[in-house]
C-alpha cells in the first residue's frame, strides 16, 4: 500500500525574516495547507513545514522552538525542521540540546560546509562533541531530530536536512511494499514503469490540490524510504539476488536510482531522490546490524551510490570524539567527491554493539561498531 509520507509545506523566505514573520505566514496558509487533505485518494501520514533560515538570536533557540511547536499544535502540523546554517558547534551544543529535550515535533540541522569546499580540511571533533551533547543532555531519540548537513540542505519533505527557499507544497511517499509487490508479480514491466505507474497518480493529485489552494507544487522527493517492514534492503536483495552487502548490492542501488531519477521526466521533483538506507527505520537493516554483518563503515561505503549512507546509525556513547569525526569526514568525502549532499543522522546509545536499544518514537534498533573486526591473516 502507498502512504504518503509526508506532505510538507515550505515556509517562504524573505531578506529579514524573522520567528514571527515567518509563524505568521505558515498561520495564514495553514488552512489551506489543511485543505488539500481533502483533495488526497492516498492517505497522508504526516504533515510537515520547511522553514528557511529564520532570523533570531542564537541563545533564543531554546524559546523559538517552542513557539514554533506550540503553532504545530494550533494548525494540525505533525513536525517542523529549523536549518540552522553554519555554526560553531560548541556555541549552540546545549542550546540544542535544551531545544530537542523541550519539544518533540521540532528537528533541526547544522551545515558543516558546501559542497565546494573539501571537507578533508574540516575541523569535525566540535561536530562530534555536539552529537555526545545531545546524547547526554537530552537522550538517544533526540539524536534523531538533528542532521549535520554536508551541502545545501536541499529542498525536500525528508527531515531533518531540508531548507525551503520558496512559498510551496512537496511531498513523499511511503512505497516499498508496493514496489517489492511489483517486483514480485514477475510481470513485463521495467523498473522505471513500476515507479512511473506508483507515483504519478499521486504527483498529479497533489500537483492539482496545490494549484487549487494556491500553492506552487515544489515536487515529489521520489526516494526509495524505508519504514521497519517496508524495507529497501530487501528490495535491493531481490534485485542482486544475494544479500545486503554481498556483490551486486551497490549496482541494484545504481538501477534504482537511475529509475527514481527518470521520475524527473514525467512531474516535477525535489530533493535527494535516491534510495535511502535509515538503519534504524529498516527492519532487514536492522537484522543485518543485529547479526554484524553491518557496520557504520559499511553504511559510508553507501554514500558512493546512496544519499542516505549514514542515517539513523546507532553507536556505542563510548565512541572517541576522533573517531566520530573520522566517520563525519569519509561520509562527507564521498557526497564530495559524488557532488550531491547529504545528512548525518547518528545515533548514541550507553550500550554496546549488537545490544538493541530504545529510540522513543521508534521502535528498538540494535547499536553496530564503527567497523568490523578485522580478521587479521
């Protein structure tokens, strides 16, 4: 069955906006936004807003965010992002966490660089030292709602790395047992006709209620998403015909991709479009880590042909600052040298690897080393 993951609204920028101007406008579009529920055959999980860069003192972030939940509350609007553009992290690690640990519809990212600047050059110790803050101020599902942003972040319904830059409606969907579904049906059918027949009744749907109601339609982020059962793994399994991380696993991302890519062809995208591999949010993913036959190295190695590489990984709290800042530069090498951006989601967890944990909203997920154990010879 498709869902739609999230229908999501971008907050218009302006020169100086700022918190007010900008809760003022999503208020004024909120019950149009609210309307196109009515225009929808699918059913939507979640509603979402995209703020811009909003302008604010920096030791009012902890006050912001709850305002901006408290207008959540008041408009119908599951969860919000807040792009923080660059920062010192040791000037804003417990304000964040003060953030994250006082709301739980807000997320937030921090941009560690643009894509033209070589990160191999990066001082990301602060950014791991922000990670182990927030861990310890406000606890492993707080780690969820944070990105460390490498590039743009784009413009895209998929939180926490999103930016709006302009007044619209994008979306995603929740489609991988459809398309596992279709695979399986064996029919004549090419990869790019089952995503095709999949997404563009829905595109064109959410396209015309946001016409309707007076929005620009952004586009549809067509990225392979997993959600526990609904797994990309598996699908990536049954197109290599071995398992996740044997050969052929990084060509059957490089269809999928190619496939998601042609969406372009037929509506409007945006976003990352590509598969994503959340660990924490794939059911197969999470066996696999439970079994060490995943690693935080392995998921990097992903980067090369996935955007979401290093999403949703749990990690012992034990891990060194160093090597925590290592992990961030060889994510962020690979979106470098491939040109497109990412988000870093990691999670810390006071357990050890193969342990499963508690993360809140989600269900349990298991911790899984930094790299597996060399074998030696």
């Amino acid at each position: 069955m498709v869902l739609i993951r999230a229908l999501t609204y971008h907050v218009p920028p302006s020169k100086e906006m700022n918190v007010e101007d900008a809760l003022k406008q999503l208020i004024a579009d909120s019950e149009k936004f609210r309307k196109l529920e009515n225009f929808s055959k699918v059913e939507i999980w979640t509603k979402r807003a995209v703020f811009p860069k909003l302008i604010f003192k920096t030791e009012e972030l902890p006050k912001v965010s709850t305002r901006i939940e408290d207008v959540l509350v008041d408009t119908g609007i599951d969860y919000a992002v807040i792009p923080l553009g660059k920062h010192d992290p040791t000037e804003v690690a417990d304000l964040l966490a003060a953030s994250l640990s006082g709301t739980s519809k807000i997320f937030y990212n921090l941009k560690a660089g643009d894509l033209n600047e070589d990160p191999s050059g990066f001082d990301l110790v602060p950014m791991a030292k922000l990670i182990k803050r927030i861990y310890e101020k406000a606890g492993p599902e707080a780690c969820t709602r944070f990105a460390i942003a490498y590039g743009g972040p784009p413009e895209t319904p998929y939180f926490p790395a999103s930016m709006s830059i302009r007044r619209g409606i994008s979306a995603c969907l929740r489609y991988a047992d459809s398309l596992h579904d279709k695979l399986l049906s064996s029919n004549d059918s090419s990869l790019d006709e089952m995503l095709l027949s999949i997404f563009y009744p829905v595109a064109q749907d959410i396209r015309l209620a946001s016409l309707d109601q007076g929005f620009e339609f952004i586009g549809i982020d067509a990225s392979l998403s997993p959600w526990m059962e609904e797994s990309a793994a598996r699908i990536i399994e049954f197109l290599s015909k071995a398992s996740f991380g044997g050969p052929g696993t990084l060509n059957s991302i490089h269809k999928l991709n190619v496939s998601i890519s042609n969406l372009s062809k037929h509506f409007s995208t945006t976003g990352f479009n590509e598969v994503m591999l959340p660990l924490a949010e794939d059911n197969r993913l999470k066996e696999l880590g439970s079994l060490g036959s995943l690693s935080a190295m392995d998921l990097v190695s992903m980067i090369s042909v996935s955007v979401a590489g290093l999403d949703m990984v749990i990690l012992p709290s034990s891990v060194e600052d160093r090597e925590l800042a290592e992990l961030f530069r060889d994510a962020m090498v690979l979106a470098f040298r491939k040109g497109k951006p990412i988000g870093i989601r990691v999670i810390l967890a006071d357990a050890s690897p193969y342990e499963w944990v508690n993360l809140g909203r989600f269900p349990k997920a298991p911790v899984i080393p930094l790299a597996k154990a060399s074998s030696g010879n």
